[in-house]
C-alpha cells in the first residue's frame, strides 16, 4: 500500500512510489522476474485478461481507480506509472 499523508493516499502517489508496485505486479502476473519498466506488458505475454488481474491489484494497492482502458493506452510500465500518477492527482484535486 502505498502510505497516506494528511492528503489521502491517492494524492501522494509518485511515479517513484508507484514503480515498484506496479513491477511487483506485472512481474508476478507475467512470472518474469527480470521484466523491465520498458517492457511492454502485452508484448511480454500479457493479455486482457492478465491487464484486469494486475489493474485490479495495483488498484487495491494504491487506492486508485484505473479505468480498463489505462493498460492498453500506456502498456510499459513507465507509461502506465506516469498515467497512474495523474489519475492519482486528478483523484487528489
């Protein structure tokens, strides 16, 4: 989980917090321990059904609210950390 401060969880999610959550996730559900934050989840094994497991996951782990479409439009984890850290701080204004 990522730790709350006065403003709530979902407001201090940085891409620096988020990163190692979301690569703990997508390694797992992918079983590739060696998986980078430049590889792209589909082209490492992922499908559609493996983006809703690791959604919802990194969704409980964080607080955030992921829309389905997020995996599929930022699908590295470098794209998807920096589409998370904005719903992150939409969610926080």
């Amino acid at each position: 989980m990522i730790p709350e401060t006065d403003s709530g969880a979902s407001g201090t999610c940085s891409p620096e917090q988020l990163m190692p959550v979301v690569l703990q996730a997508w390694r797992r559900a992918l079983r590739d321990p060696e998986l980078d934050a430049t590889d792209d989840f589909f082209a490492a094994g992922g499908d559609s059904l493996l983006a809703d497991q690791v959604m919802l996951e990194i969704s409980a782990s964080t607080g955030i609210q992921i829309p389905v479409a997020t995996l599929f439009i930022s699908p590295t984890a470098t794209e998807f950390v920096r589409a998370l850290a904005e719903l992150a701080s939409a969610a926080g204004d």
